[in-house]
C-alpha cells in the first residue's frame, strides 16, 4: 500500500462522483444531436442534481426507515464500484478487498435495496416496478458473471486491478472470446443501465417504465441521490468496459507519474464511448417488455459461447 | 478422550430433559421456560465442545447398549466434530425459539412435544457420532421416527397427516438404500465397524454399486431430485421451529452421511461418480430456486429454497469428487471447502427465515402470502432480524452467504486443467448455470421479504399484529449474529472447514489462507483472487456515509410525511400491490417446461369472478402418481388371495403340505 | 502481421458460429438472408487468409467463386423469391427459440469434443477451428429440422454446406479444385430445384407452411 496507490485511490474517487453527472450530459446531448433536436447544455445534470437539493423532500405516510437508506445504500455501493474499477491506474489499495465476483454481488446489494425499497410503500407502480427490475437483474447478472469470467480465465485472476494489468501487457491479439464477451457486456450495461432498447430513460407512460417505476416516489435530496448513483453507475459500467477491452493508458503500479496521462487518455475513451451509446440509443427502438428476457439470454449465451471458444481456440 | 465423554454426557441431558418434561406432558409454561432454555444452553455447550474437539485428535468410544455381543461404537474426528458444531448451534437458537413459541392449542401437548424434540437433536448427535453400520442405522431410524411425531405436532389437520405420511414413505425408501449400501461395503466380511468398512478394497463395480445406493439413501433425506416431493410438503406442515430444524440441521446429517460414505470409506473413487453428483445437484438447485420463485405460501417458498441449497452442497461436493479421482487435492479441498461454509450458512439463514415465519404465524395466523403485508411496523424485531436473514440468503457480501458462493465460483475457474476434455467443456456451462441459481434466489428472497414484510397491509387483522417476544428474539437474533459474524470473519470458517478437508481428500486451505493474515481471505494467493469482508462492509458504510454527508451540507430544503404519490391516482388501496403470484410470473413465463400449470381464467358470463393459478411439480404427476397406481393395482392382484372363505385358507395349508412332502420326497 | 492474420482466422470462426446462431433465433427471414450473406462473406475471408498465409493460390479461386456464388448470386436469388412468394414472418417454430437455444449450446459442446482428436491429426493453419465449422454444420442441420416453412429450411440447408466448405479448408487446407466446382455445381442446381419447388408448393396449398405436406400421406 504505497502513497501513489492512496492518492490514485481518492482521485478516483473524487474523479467519478464529480464526473459522471457529466457523462450523463454529454450521452444526452449527443441523442439530442443525433436525433435532431436541440441539445441540452452540458451542465444540465448538475443544475438538476443542485434543483433536486434545494427541493423539499416529500416522503409517504407508510414509508419504513428502508426507504429512506436506500438511496444513500446505493450511493454508497456505487462510489465503492467505482473506487475498485481500475480508472486510472491498477495499482488500488483497495482492489484487494474486493474481486469481480465481489463487484457483481455490490451491483446484487443495490438492485436488492433499490427493490425492497419500491415494494416498501405498496403502490402498484412501485412493486410493478420493482418485479421488472428484479426481472432484467437476475438476468443481467449471470451474464455479467460470465463476461468477467471470460476475462479471467485469460487472465487466471478475478482480482480486477490483475486482469486489468495482464490484459493491458499481453501483446495484441485478436481473441475471439474477449469479443463475444465484449458484446454480452454492452448489451448487459444497457439492460442494467436502464438505456433504450431496454428501458427509454426519458419515458413518462408508467407502464413502460422499469427503472424510473423504482424512484417513482422519491423527491428531494432522495432522488438526487438516486439520479447521482444512476449516472455513477453508468460512469462504473463504462470504466469497467474500457478497463476490460481497451485498457491501454492505465497508469501501472509503480509509476505513479503515468497517472497525468491517464486522466486525458480516460476522458478521450470515456467521451468516445458516450458518442457510441447516443448511437446505439437512437438507432435502436425500445422492445417490449417480454422480449427483453430474451435479449438478456442472447446475451447470456453469448458470454457462455465466449467461454466454450476459449476453451477451444485458446488453451 | 475427554471430549467425546463430554459430548455423550450432554447428549443424555437432553434425553433426561426430553423424559422428564414427561411428568409435566401439560404445564407449558414449565416446559417452554425452563426445559427448553435447558436444552439450548446444553446445545451451546455441545457447540463448544466440538468446536474445541475439531482441532485434536479423533477420539473412540463404545456404548453397550442393544444387543449383546455388539456395542455401539462411536467416533469424533473432525469430520463429525464439525456437523455436531452445526448441530450445537442449531439447537441453541432453535430452542430459545420454541421457548417462547410453544403454546396450548397445538394437537400434542407440549411435554410430548419436549420428548420428542430433544430425542430428535439427541438422535441427529448420535448419527453423527456413529462409527459403525448397525448404531448408525439404528440412529437414523430414531432420528426420522422423532421427526414423524414432531411434524404430526398438530395432527389433527388432515394435509398435516398426508405430508407426515409422505415424509416417513421416501425416509424408509431411503433407509433401505442405506442398509444395502452398508451390506455391499462390509464386502461379506460380517464386521460393520467403520475402520473395516475403511480397510476393504471394492473393486470399480461394487464401489459404485455402493456409491449408488448411497447416493439413494442419503438423497431421499436431503432431499435431492427426484426424491425431494416430501420435502414442500412435510416443511409447512410441521411447526416452525421444527421445520427450523429440519431444514438448516436434519438434512446435513444426509450430507454428512454422503460425505462419509463417499470421500471417507469409499477413498474418492471415479471420477463419474463426481459428474453424477454435480447433475443431481444442478438439477436440484435449478429446481428448488425456480420453484421457490412462484410459491404463494411462506414456508413452501422456504423449503424449495432449502433444495436449492442442498443443491448447491452437493454441486460442491460432486466438484471435489472429480477433483479428487484426478489427485489435484488442492482444488478438491477449495471446493469442499466451498460446500462446508455453504452448509453453516445455511443452517444459519434458513433457521432464521424459518423461525421468522413461525414468528409471523403466531402474530397473524396467516401462511398464504396473498394476506399477508406491511408487518414491519408492527413487528420491527422480526422484520429487521428477517432481513439480515434474507440478505444471506440471496448470497449477497459481507454476509455467509456470499463466502460459500465466493469460494465454489473460486474452484470453478481453476478447472481450465483437468485431463479429461468433456469436463472441461462442461464446467463454464456449470458455473454459468450456478451464477442463475443465485441470481434467481435472490429474487426469491426479495418477494418473500417484500410481499410480507413491506408494503400495505393486504388484510385489516395485520396492523394488530405482535412482535417477537422475548425468548423469540433472542433466537433470531442469534442467528443473525451468525450470518453477519460468519460473512465478516470468514478465516476461522475456513481453518475448522480445513480440519474437515485434511481427512477427506488429504489437503487443505488453511496454510494458504494463514499466509495472507486473518482477515483476507485468498485461498489461492492474493493475485488470483482476494476478498476482504470486513474492509468491504467498511467501504460501503463510508461511502454512504459519504453519501449522507455531502446531502447534509448540500441539502437546503425541509422533509415532510404525505400521502403516497402513486402516479396521482386517488383511491388506491392495498389490494392493487403485487401479488405472490404476480411477482413470480415472469418466472413462470421463462421457465414454463418446469411446471405444470392449471389456470382458471374468469369469463364475463361469472357472477363471482375469479382467477387462479396452481404451480405443480412435474415429477408428481409423471412419476410418484403413476407409481403409486402401479403399486395399488399390484397389491390389488395380490390381494385376490384374499378369499374369505375358510375352505379356501385350508386349501391353501393343503396345497402347501403337499407341495413340501413332494419336495422332501425328491 | 503474419501472426496477426492467423488469430483472424480464429476471429473468422467465431463469427462465424454466432452467425449460425443467429439464424437459430431469428423470426424474420429477411434478416436470414442477410446472415447467410454475412456467412458468405466471412468464409471468403477465412479462406483468402488461408491462401495468404499458405501460399496455395488455388484457395484464392476457391474464394473468388465463393464470393460470386454465395455472397452475390445465391443472395439475389433468394430475395427474387421472397419478393415473388411475398413471405415476411416465421413465426412459428416447433419449440421455442429459448430452448433452440439450449439445444443448440448442447450440440456446440458435443461438436467441439467430437473434433478434439480429429483436429490434432490434422496439419492444416486453421485446424483448431474443425470443431466450431462441426458446430455450424450441426445447428444448420437442427435448424432445418425446426423451422415450419420451406425458405428457411432451404437457408439451413445452404448453411450446412457453408459449414462443410469451412470443414474442408481447416482440416484440409481447402479441397481439389474439382471437388470444389462440383459442390458448387451441385449446391446451385439443388437451390434451383428447391425454388421451383417452393412455387409448387405455394400453388397447390396456397402457403409455405410444409406441415400441409402432410396431407398427401395415405390415409
């Protein structure tokens, strides 16, 4: 644990909770763009995180003291992903306490918290809501599991900050794997990251809605909370992505200097990736909800494939 | 040979307090006051004494009771030592329970119930102990009669006495089994004892011969596919604390006996054996979660996860069995490892989610999930204790449950190295079908905290209910305080797991794991892979922490209570929730081969209109009924003998003299 | 560069076995034609790799009539009938596409295990990909079998001969070039027979689905 890997740790830290509102706008804008609309400004998520703060927090009659943590239980779980997901540099203190197997069971606490706390004020929105969420979760999350296995067993470690620095050294290969297990992820994070063509995070008919049905009755310093650990989340997924697949510019352990390139190289992959989920968002129609567990299969037997390929082609 | 003396004087405690609640059979304050505590002080010492056993040497014993000329023999070693620790602490928690739980108005009264109680744990210590065929066999069968009696508790309800009846039906199908096992594996040598049954070599045949029945035997008591249909129904029949103990105890005794009879007197053996188990135990676990996902009662979504779970054991152990045929001991020792923090696990959250259920029987009277809701004001005890229960259970960190899951994905992602192709090959589908299995059991847990826990209250009697009393309390919380302590503290786990290990397969993980300190867990070095629970639990607290305390300084606006916003609709009520049946559907949607629906849907013709749905398991139907008619119509030919005349009766005595004179003439 | 253009090779197959999964799952036919292309398409790849890297030029005609054939001619063709027959849906399957699926995972795990020791005798570049061109030709086959209406069966049928072409260039380094225009031959008449039967069939029963074939059995 040296003093490069504490300040890494913290600057990540501070990186993601002051970032990610941005990369909200900036996917937002590009939709808009592309869509032919008029954008919204780039700052837009930080005024509406700031609206959110000055509001007043309207909690029901029947609420328990579950709904009221939820919101901070999230925060928390997703600032922890993003301290373990190798953003800047690999060499992290706290990488050790926590492997991919543990990074997908933190994404398991959240849903589960976010859940209980839906069906905790017993409207039928809510617990509609909640039932479709736990419904793209569970199978999300195999699939999840699965993707990260494909990179460790290339790598034969699931400690992230390892496999991150063994795939960013081996020299470059094409391998059929990493690419099935690159698809499965992208489609896993629109699923999780509640983007069209899973969920329309702009949506208004509550019939349609999966994830915004969980807030439904959060105002106030509550719901900035949730839409603060939403774009946190979506800042987890792309780093993990551009960690697992493109993981070059990363400052390794021991040159602590690499990190003033990493912050721009991260910038670069991360506004890049952002274009490409606008593009995906708008040339993609949202299905509908029954299809969406077999979208999550395909992704799933995607990730499955992956391995069997490995273990053909590659061992 | 201090410690077994020990445990066996504890072990007649329990029967003393089992045979003097006799002389109280209706005071049941004496008896759920003072004898119940009794015997869960005792259990705790039993705990403490095995868990002090499990790291010295094995110890032997000889009770003379039975028949003359053959004792019982009994033995400690650390294999047993480590089941009698599950056994301890189940019967602490679950006692201090059933002292507060126990009232009048059940069918038994309560002194029978204390006698059969404590005959029942006295039993399963026992079976545990046993060191040769003929004591255990004779434990295994006090063990399941005592069980009978105790699910029979409120015999007076007829769908008690089917389930009662199922139960004690594939139990003797099982211990038949077991007793031929047993005949094949003394070899016809006549001795019983465990070290000859050790010392014979069996050739391929046998052995597997053997292992077969074994698998039979102590599957019908665990519970595994296809002889699991009891399990649904003898769970929810029995009272609470009794299903407690059936689920988080009596059915490890089924693993321990796979356990011993596999790895110990076996020797490991082929490496099919192990293939066998994992596809028991896959199909299991995918069994029990999807089921569990769409019940409508309580203790039935309970005892379908409990299947789930012996499912995920015993995938364990089929893992380590290959390891083991192919001698890379230390990835047999993480996946046995795997399965034995899994069964503590288990017996912690499932006794607590079963107690808790008692504990909400007795407030409200309800089972059915459709009339249940909005408990957590009026029982916060329970409410909170339960959801520390189902946080282990979905396999979520830091609890218990995330260690076991932990550590069998672990073994999985090092099988890269086995000589046998097809293996390899099947394993990724294995650990993919694995990582289902807990995805959808967290959805189970969610529905069955969500639908009775939170939300409104779907009847008006709920807002009355009562909380957990005293002595309740103190059993769950327990438990509670197991699943937490065991998920933060997860080295000592795998040090008593490791004594267990080193008799089985000759290696173990506490070397590996020593090495990187006490609260790392890395049991194949810190750049494979490495979790720390408790800098994991800190983590969270201090981001959300963090969380809490930037809202604080950024947050101007006040906070105040409101009807519920509801889209702006008025004139909600709690009937519009989700339902037990709505919140499976888009599992009963997914996975429809699994089941076999019957719906009734409701025309615009009914004056009353009504929809239902009924789930029902496809092995019933297609196999147990079909059976049960073979066997009627065969005892139906035999029973034509059955003439009722009695010139028929003496025909038959004639035709047999007959029969033997010709035959003694020849 | 060389050692790059052979990991391709292993690129190639795979897409190639998601393309055949593909086929399983999809509903609509027009996106069956386009994965057929996509198939054709790759296969020219993988087989213009090989002749690169093998110095053999006769896989580079072997490549060319491939990329006449299936990625132009046979993909034409098939849009003619679609719009001639104007068929757009296939909804109905024998079992649900989930459980295709599963089957189809199984079959892949048989395939790989059955090429195995087949492709350890072989001395081909690309023979580790023997078992995933084994995994084609098996869920092209299982595809033929499910599907309820004639066109993507005959789709099938072409993507198992796809999956023998890839069989034969990394078992074997490609085939004889007779060999080769002899399926070639044969795989363009069988297409053509197979679409004038397609219009037979649509005239006598007034619609694709083969089930009423089923009418013309003794009775």
């Amino acid at each position: 644990m040296s003093v490069a890997g504490i300040v890494a740790q913290l600057l990540e830290i501070a990186l993601a909770l002051a970032a990610a509102p941005l990369l909200v706008g900036w996917v937002d804008q590009w939709r808009a763009r592309l869509q032919n609309k008029s954008a919204p400004p780039l700052l837009q998520s930080y005024r509406v995180l700031r609206k959110l703060f000055h509001k007043e927090s309207v909690v029901a009659d029947s609420a328990t003291m579950l709904f009221r943590i939820a919101p901070y239980v999230k925060f928390g779980c997703m600032t922890l992903i993003c301290a373990i997901v190798p953003t800047l540099s690999t060499d992290l203190p706290l990488a050790t306490a926590a492997d991919a197997i543990a990074l997908v069971g933190l994404l398991a606490l959240a849903r589960t918290f976010l859940a209980l706390a839906a069906m905790d004020i017993g409207t039928a929105f809510g617990t509609m809501g909640a039932r479709r969420d736990m419904l793209v979760g569970f199978l999300a999350e195999p699939a999840l599991l699965m993707t990260l296995f494909s990179a460790s067993l290339i790598t034969r470690s699931t400690s992230l900050a390892n496999m991150v620095e063994s795939i960013a050294h081996r020299p470059f290969a094409l391998e059929p794997s990493l690419a099935f297990a690159g698809i499965a992820f992208t489609m896993v994070s629109l699923a999780e990251n509640a983007r069209v063509p899973v969920d329309n995070p702009a949506t208004h008919l509550e019939l349609t809605m999966i994830h915004e049905a969980l807030i439904l009755e959060y105002s106030g310093r509550h719901l900035a909370m949730m839409e603060w650990a939403a774009a946190l989340k979506l800042f987890a997924y792309s780093c993990i992505g551009l960690a697992l697949f493109f993981p070059w510019g990363l400052a390794q352990s021991g040159t602590p200097l690499a990190m003033i390139i990493a912050m721009p190289v991260l910038i670069f992959k991360l506004a890049i990736g952002g274009v490409a989920l606008a593009l995906i968002e708008t040339v993609s129609a949202k299905m509908r909800i029954f299809r969406v567990p077999e979208f999550l299969a395909t992704a799933f037997l995607l990730a499955v494939i992956g391995l069997l390929v490995h273990q053909l082609l590659e061992s | 040979m201090i410690h077994i003396d020990w445990i066996l004087v504890l072990v007649g405690g329990w029967l003393a307090l089992g045979i003097g609640a006799l002389f109280t059979l209706h005071n049941t304050g004496f008896v759920a006051r003072r004898l119940f505590p009794a015997g869960a002080l005792i259990g705790l010492a039993l705990a403490a004494v095995s868990l002090d056993a499990a790291f010295d040497t094995p110890e032997v014993a000889q009770l003379v009771i039975g028949l003359p000329g053959l004792p019982m023999h009994l033995r400690l070693d650390g294999l047993s030592a480590f089941f009698l620790v599950v056994i301890g602490a189940g019967a602490f928690g679950t006692s201090m329970f059933s002292a507060g739980y126990f009232r009048t108005g059940e069918g038994t009264p309560p002194g029978l119930m204390c006698l059969e109680y404590h005959v029942f744990l006295a039993a399963m210590a026992m079976v545990v102990l046993a060191d040769d065929g003929y004591a255990f066999m004779v434990m295994w069968e006090t063990m399941a009669l005592s069980s009978f009696f105790l699910v029979t508790a409120n015999h007076r309800v007829p769908a008690v006495r089917h389930a009662a009846y199922l139960y004690l039906l594939i139990a003797h199908i099982g211990a038949i089994a077991l007793l031929l096992c047993f005949g094949v594996l003394q070899a016809n040598t006549g001795d019983y004892t465990f070290a000859n049954l050790r010392a014979q070599q069996l050739g391929p045949v046998w052995s597997s011969i053997a292992f077969g029945f074994a698998v039979v035997g102590f599957g019908a008591k665990a519970g595994l596919v296809p002889l699991h249909v009891w399990l649904p129904e003898a769970h929810p029949a029995a009272p609470s604390p009794v299903s407690a103990l059936m689920s988080a105890v009596m059915l490890k005794t089924a693993i321990y006996g796979l356990l011993r009879i596999s790895f110990d007197l076996l020797h490991g053996g082929l490496w099919w054996w192990g293939a066998v188990l994992l596809a028991l135990g896959l199909a299991s676990a995918l069994l029990g979660v999807v089921f569990s996902t769409v019940q409508t009662e309580m203790k039935r979504l309970l005892a379908y996860s409990s299947i789930e779970n012996i499912g995920l054991i015993v995938t364990g152990m089929g893992l380590a069995l290959i390891f083991r045929s192919y001698t890379m001991t230390t990835l047999a020792a993480l996946a046995l490892t795997a399965a034995l923090v899994h069964v503590l696990a288990h017996a912690c959250f499932k006794s607590l989610l079963f107690l808790g259920t008692g504990a909400v029987l007795h407030a409200t009277g309800e089972r059915n999930l459709g009339k249940l809701g909005g408990l957590m004001r009026s029982m916060p005890w329970a409410a909170w204790l339960m959801f520390v229960g189902i946080l282990g259970g979905s396999g979520l960190p830091p609890l218990a449950g995330f260690i076991s899951e932990w550590l069998l994905l672990q073994s999985f992602l090092f099988t890269t190295a086995l000589p046998n192709s097809f293996l390899n090959m099947l394993i990724p589908l294995v650990a993919a079908a694995i990582a289902l299995v807990a995805a959808l059991a967290c959805f189970a847990m969610v529905k069955f905290f969500g639908v009775i826990f939170l939300g409104q209250p779907r009847e008006e009697k709920l807002r009355k209910a009562h909380d957990a009393t005293g002595f309740e309390r103190l059993g769950l919380a327990w438990f509670a305080a197991g699943v937490v302590a065991m998920g933060l503290f997860p080295v000592p786990l795998i040090d008593l797991a490791d004594r267990v290990t080193q008799i089985l397969v000759g290696g173990g993980l506490a070397q590996t794991v020593h090495a990187n300190g006490w609260f790392l867990l890395a049991p194949m070095g810190v750049e494979r892979a490495s979790y720390i629970p408790a800098l994991f639990l800190a983590g969270v607290a201090a981001a959300t922490l963090l969380g809490l305390l930037i809202a604080r300084r950024l947050y101007r606006g006040t906070s105040r209570r409101a009807p519920a916003w509801a889209c702006g609709y008025a004139g909600t009520n709690a009937r519009m929730q989700d339902t037990a049946e709505g919140f499976g559907q888009p599992i009963r949607q997914i996975f429809e081969p699994f089941f076999r629906t019957t719906r009734h849907l409701p025309t615009p013709f009914d004056t009353r209109p009504y929809y239902r749905v009924l789930v029902e398991d496809r092995f019933w139907h297609g196999i147990y009924l079909p059976v049960a008619r073979l066997v009627d119509s065969a005892a139906r030919l035999v029973g034509r003998l059955q003439q009722g005349r009695i010139s028929i009766y003496l025909l038959y005595s004639f035709v047999t003299l007959m029969f033997l004179l010709m035959l003694v003439r020849l | 560069m060389r050692a790059l253009l052979s990991q391709s090779i292993n690129l190639y197959a795979a897409s190639l076995l998601i393309v055949s999964f593909a086929m399983i799952s999809q509903r609509r036919i027009l996106s069956l034609v386009h994965l057929y292309t996509t198939q054709g398409a790759t296969l020219v790849l993988a087989t213009a790799t090989v002749a690169y890297l093998t110095n053999q030029p006769h896989l580079f005609y072997s490549a060319a009539i491939t990329l006449a054939l299936k990625v132009v001619l046979i993909p034409i063709l098939l849009h003619r009938v679609i719009d001639r027959l104007d068929v757009r849906w296939d909804v109905e399957t024998l079992i649900n596409i989930p459980t295709t699926m599963l089957i189809g995972i199984v079959l892949v795990v048989f395939a790989f295990n059955l090429a195995l020791p087949i492709s350890q005798l072989s001395s081909s570049i690309a023979r580790s990909t023997l078992g995933i061109a084994l995994a084609c030709v098996l869920l092209s086959f299982m595809m033929m079998i499910v599907r309820s209406k004639a066109i993507p069966q005959v789709i099938g049928f072409l993507a198992m001969e796809n999956g023998l072409f890839f069989a034969a260039t990394s078992a074997t380094n490609g085939m004889p070039m007779i060999v080769e225009l002899g399926i070639a031959l044969d795989v363009l008449v069988g297409a053509l027979i197979l679409g004038v039967f397609m219009f037979q069939i649509r005239e006598q029963f007034d619609s694709l689905d083969i089930s009423h074939l089923e009418k013309l059995r003794e009775e």
